[in-house]
C-alpha cells in the first residue's frame, strides 16, 4: 500500500469510530467490540506509517 492509501484507510478508520461512538451513546450498537477492533486497525495503519516515516530517515 502507497502512503496516501494508509493515509486515507486511517481517515475512513476514524470516521467509522465516530459512528461507533455515536451508536454506542444512543444504546443503537448491538457489538460493542467492534469499537475496539476499529482503535486496533487505527493504531496498526499509524504503525506502518511511523516504520516508513523512520526508515526514510
């Protein structure tokens, strides 16, 4: 994957957390989980981000 598609994952990443979030306060999520599941798949996308930002240094 080219920086620019992590970089747009992440953003898509953290637009779905926000709606997760939303549903959760409003009692509408059914799998409380997958808020979760949504922060591992941001940290991991901005991990690979900082190998590549370090490795070019």
């Amino acid at each position: 994957m080219s920086d620019e598609e992590l970089a747009k994952q992440v953003e898509e990443a953290h637009r779905e957390l926000f709606n997760l979030r939303f549903r959760l306060a409003t009692k509408q999520l059914a799998n409380h989980r997958e808020v979760r599941t949504v922060k591992k798949r941001i940290a991991r996308l901005k991990t690979i981000m900082r190998e590549r930002e370090l490795s070019q240094a």
